[in-house]
C-alpha cells in the first residue's frame, strides 16, 4: 500500500521506519496540504495530514481525482476537515481519538503551577541577576477552585490529577460519565464562570462554542481567573483576553494554540516580520506562557500516533476499513 503524509510524517521518518512492519511505501512530505501542494499526491490511496491542512470541499474532490482512497488526521478534533465533503467523495475519514490524554494534562498541571508561582518574572528576573522577591508572590493550588470544560479522555485526566491539587474541581460536558463523579463535580458554564479561579479548555471546536472565552463571557468570569487553553485557538477570542489581562480581571493565560497558527508554527520569524500585534502583545507579557503547540509532544505520544497511523494503512490494505472512521 502506498501513502504520503504531508508536514507530519518527515518529523517523525524515524518512527515510522522503526515501527513499520508490513509492506508500505510511506511518503514523507514537509509541508501542508492545499491546493497548490496537492499536485505532490503521485499514485498514493492513502494521504495523512495534520491540522494545519484545511480540507474543504475543493480539496475533496481534488482527492478523489487524484485516486486518494482515505485520508488520516494526526488529531483527535477534525474541524479543520470538511468530513461530510470528503465522505461524499468516497474516501474513507479517520482521526486519532486518543494517543496520549496524560501528556496534555501533565502539561495542564505544569504551566499551571508555573502561572501561579510566577516562574515567568522569576526566571527573567534570575536571567538579568535580579534576585528580588518584588512582583513573584504566587498562589497556592490547594485554596483554588478549577473548572474544566470538556469531560472526555484529557479532561478526565487533568481532573484527576487537579483532584489532589486543589480545593474543589468542577468539570462541564453535555455527556456526563460517572467515572468523571470519582473525580470531579458536574456543573454549568455559568457556575463555573463563577465560581473557578481556574478554567482549562479540553474541547474540541465547533459551531456552537467558537470563541466561548470572549468579551460577554470574561465579564462573568471570577475576577483574577487563570485561563489555560491547550484545545483549539478557536475557542478563545484573544483581543479580548488581552483587554482583560491589561485591565486585571484575568490574571493569567496558558495557550498552547493559537486561531491562525498554521501561520505562525513551523516558522522561524525575523524582527518585524510576524505582523499579528494580539499575539505579540500576549507573548511579550509576564503573566502569559505560551508554547507552541506542544502540549502533545512527548515519546510516548508520537509514538501512539505513528502506530495509529500504521495499524489504518495496515486495516484498510486487509480488510478495505480504518480503525476510528469519523
């Protein structure tokens, strides 16, 4: 079976090579997918992508001209793909529902604490030999309330570990799980809104909640509330959260995603070159940690995503199916 993945496989050629163990020609292409980088499909029937590659409708039916049989997402969320159009193409959609929970709520828990003990100041301050306490008094997690919207693999496993940590953990979903009772309280985005120090994202991104955390919903925000976003950029209108930092009533920002980050990741930027004075802004401030779409990125997820990618090749070459089909 051959198949080429774009942007994601070449980073990681290593473990596929390491884990391939049936016969596939695996392409690995640097960049996304779109149309002008489409033409690089050869004879391949089955194409993996990343978020970074949006396929619409357009894309779709190029797919299907081009002899493409399934298209695989590194991701757990697939908005970036129109499922219904690809679908009516005949190819088979499919994503990763989970290649690690654990590694994205160990990064919750760390740049959490690391917000609240204000490792940010504290480390320019070391870096500039400044060994002041001014400006670095932090907050305990224990005398802090959390909330987690989106109760699904990751919110179960930051909320278990947010369990031992803090002083009451709250956790919305439209679907609640009773394995999610041992370890948290169900409650409405407005009780959350309320009463959390703490709001950490774990959903993923749709029509309904496209920036949720915006200017209406910060007012209802507790004030001095700690954002952590290591979703979808889309779920956060960051105008808004940086008015809202500038004027206290936020007083910190974990993200890990960006909206329009498939601009800024990959890429290295000269000064003056990045033109978006939002992101700027928030990188630039002491209260905000930002990373670059790594909450994922550890060894053990990387390689749950290689073998997931491998075992939907292997399946459909045996059996004409994939494993999670959206």
């Amino acid at each position: 079976m051959k198949a080429v993945s774009f942007d994601f496989g070449e980073k990681y050629k290593k473990e596929f090579e390491k884990l391939k163990k049936e016969e596939i020609e695996l392409r690995y292409l640097p960049f996304h997918l779109n149309k002008d980088t489409i033409d690089k499909i050869k004879e391949e029937e089955v194409v993996v992508i990343t978020t970074a590659s949006k396929i619409n409708k357009e894309l779709a039916e190029g797919l299907k001209k081009k002899g493409v049989r399934v298209l695989l997402t590194t991701s757990a969320g697939y908005e970036h793909i129109d499922v219904k159009a690809v679908k009516e193409q005949g190819i088979l959609v499919g994503n990763i529902p989970s290649y690690s929970p654990s590694a994205i709520s160990e990064y919750v828990l760390m740049t959490l604490l690391m917000s609240l003990r204000k490792m940010k100041t504290q480390m320019k301050n070391i870096q500039n030999k400044r060994f002041l306490l001014e400006g670095v008094r932090g907050r305990e997690l224990g005398e802090l309330a959390a909330g987690v919207i989106g109760g699904g693999r990751i919110g179960f496993e930051t909320c278990k570990l947010l369990k031992a940590f803090t002083k009451k953990v709250y956790v919305h979903d439209p679907y609640p799980r009773e394995e999610m009772k041992t370890v948290a309280e169900y409650a409405g985005l407005e009780e959350i809104y309320k009463n959390c120090d703490i709001i950490i994202l774990h959903c993923s991104l749709n029509e309904g909640n496209y920036h949720m955390i915006d200017k209406d919903s910060i007012l209802r925000l507790k004030s001095g509330v700690l954002l952590i976003n290591p979703s979808r950029g889309g779920l956060v209108d960051y105008k808004a959260v940086l008015e809202g930092l500038q004027d206290g009533k936020i007083s910190g920002l974990v993200f890990d995603v960006y909206e329009g980050e498939e601009n800024i990741i990959g890429k290295s930027f000269q000064e003056g070159e990045l033109k978006d004075p939002v992101f700027l802004d928030l990188i630039e401030r002491e209260d905000v940690i930002y990373t670059n779409h790594t909450a994922f990125y550890t060894d053990k997820a990387i390689r749950n995503m290689v073998k997931s990618i491998l075992t939907d090749i292997v399946l459909f070459t045996k059996e004409g199916r994939i494993e999670n089909p959206l």
